[in-house]
C-alpha cells in the first residue's frame, strides 16, 4: 500500500508468484469440472462466440461439455462468471491490496437499497485462440487477473489523452472490429500471464487478450481512490460510447455517492476530535489535509468526485 501511495498505480504490475498476496485460489490441480461442482451446474453463463463476436447464453453443465469434447466446432470463451454467490467463493478471494482498495468492498452500506455491485471475483474459462478485442473496464475500473490454469496474452495501451481518444473515436467506428486498434497507436505493451502469475491493470488501460492455450483465470474489478480521475474520464467515455458489455459496473454513480459521503463524514469527524484538543482553528475545517489528518489521497478523491457529481446532476 505505501508503495502504490508513494507511486501511483499508473502502470500494470505483473507480479511471478501469489505467496504474499493475500489470495486464496484453489491448488492447479483444480479444474473446469470443478467449476460446475461449485457453482453449479445449472447456473445460466454468458458465452460470447470469438469467431462472431456475438454473446448467448447456456446453462453451465452444456459448456462444460463443450469444453471437454474433442471435437470443437467453434471459439467460446466465458469471461463474465461472476461467482460471489456462489459456494467457490470459499476457495477463491481476490488478493488483499485489492479488498483494501475496493470501493464497494469498503464503502457500500449493508443497508443499501440497491445491490452491491457484483464485480469483485470472475471465473474465466477460456478455450485456446479465444480473443477478446480491446476494451476499457467499465467504470475505469482496475482489474488483477490470475492464471491458474493456461496463459493468457494482454495487449496493453495506456491512457493518454491521444490514445483515449483515438479509442473513442475507433469504438464508435461501425467497422471498428475489422481494425486491430494497435496499430492506430504508437506504443502497444504485449504481457505474457503464465500459470501461477498475477496481473494488476490499472484504470484507463485500453486492453485486449488472445489466450493461445486452454486457461482458467480468476480476475476482479475495483474501483479505489488511486485512480479516481481516470475512473471518471472512462465512465464518461462509456457513456458517450454506450458501449454494452458483458461486465458492466453496476450503480457506479451510487457508489460514488457513498464515497464522497464517508469521506464527507470522515473529515467532519476528524474537525471535531481537533476542535477538541484546541488545535484546529476554523479554517481547518475547510482546509483539512493542512493539518495532517486526512490524506492527500483523500482529498484529491473529494475533490474529483463533487467535480464529477456536479457534471452528472
Ligand atoms: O480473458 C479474456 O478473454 C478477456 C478478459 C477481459 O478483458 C475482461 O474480463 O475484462
């Protein structure tokens, strides 16, 4: 955490091995079968045709027995299993950086009428020469990805103002997916996730993966203080784009809201314990990071956020 505080987390971080995360995952002996003993084999999953680029839908057991039969006809590729509900949340848990982040993990009330987003752990199951083309997380948010299974290739473009918007102006083009995006921009990083190794994406990352062998992966999204103005930039980019994904962020707004509320309360609570001890004048209560309690973090992120709730009132 300090370090990501001292640097930012502007650039992916491929880290070699999961001792020290923080991450629960099942042993490599785990696998696709496994899956449907977990979750179930009725569960209903998005299966996007690579070939087509179409989504559909089947119940888990019928891809199950897709994926182990030895005749393939086509390329489906399952990378929205959202399996939180599900009894294979007891074996996997995202790494703890990220729980520690997480805005929804942190700052959504129990007692919120509208559900808690549903994106902090993915089943990947993805069948050799599956492709997903290049894309940026809905809500901006970062994402970490762990093989346990295969390898999976990641296309990496960072978010510049030029790259954004050569993206924007590529994903409204009709014919975009007859265009390899990477070739409108000048640098493209190609990152190999092996079996065993984990991969944090920060926000903004203009991303596409090829997975050359059979893989099973785990990822999750997060949204955080890091990264707030880039989470904001990509929600608006979204939104004039009106992009549909198979992994949206649910009630971002909302939980931008309840951020903005915690820290609110947050600041309110630390000019009071001041006041007390004398030490805080009143124009600590409009200036608090002079005095040391609240991070610069933290304010930057009420910062960003009452920019960011008052274009989208
Ligand atoms: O592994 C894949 O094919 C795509 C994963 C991905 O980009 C995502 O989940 O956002």
């Amino acid at each position: 955490m300090d370090y990501l505080e001292e640097n930012g987390f502007n650039e992916p971080i491929l880290v070699q091995k999961k001792d020290g995360l923080g991450m629960s995952m099942p042993a490599p002996t785990f696998y696709i079968s496994d899956v449907e003993n977990y979750v179930g084999p009725d569960v209903t999953v998005d299966v996007v045709d690579v070939t087509k680029q179409t989504d559909s839908q089947m119940k888990l057991k019928e891809f199950v027995d897709y994926y182990y039969s030895t005749n393939r006809k086509k390329v489906l590729n399952v990378i929205n299993l959202e399996f939180s509900d599900t009894r294979m949340s007891t074996i996997v848990e995202s790494p703890q950086i990220v729980r520690h982040l997480s805005w929804v993990e942190n700052y959504w009330p129990g007692d919120a009428l509208l559900g808690k987003p549903k994106v902090t752990r993915y089943c990947l199951i993805c069948v050799k020469d599956s492709y997903t083309d290049f894309h940026i997380e809905c809500g901006g948010a970062s994402v970490w990805y762990h093989v346990l299974k295969g390898e999976k290739i990641f296309f990496l473009i960072k978010p510049t103002s030029a790259n954004l918007s050569l993206y924007e102006r590529w994903r409204s083009s009709s014919s975009h997916s007859e265009m390899f995006f990477a070739d409108q921009v000048d640098k493209c990083y190609k990152c190999t996730l092996k079996q065993g190794q984990t991969l944090f994406v920060p926000s903004g990352w203009i991303n596409a993966v090829l997975t050359p062998v059979d893989c099973l992966a785990f990822s999750g999204h997060f949204v955080h203080n890091l990264s707030v103005e880039m989470q904001m930039r990509a929600y608006e980019i979204e939104k004039r784009l009106k992009v549909k994904t198979l992994t949206p962020f649910p009630n971002f707004e909302t939980a931008c809201w309840y951020v903005g509320r915690h820290l609110l309360e947050r600041f309110k609570e630390e000019c009071m314990k001041q006041r007390k001890h004398k030490q805080c004048q009143e124009k600590a209560f409009f200036c608090p990071s002079e005095h040391g309690f609240v991070s610069a973090v933290q304010m930057t992120t009420l910062d960003a956020l009452i920019l960011f709730q008052s274009i989208n009132q």
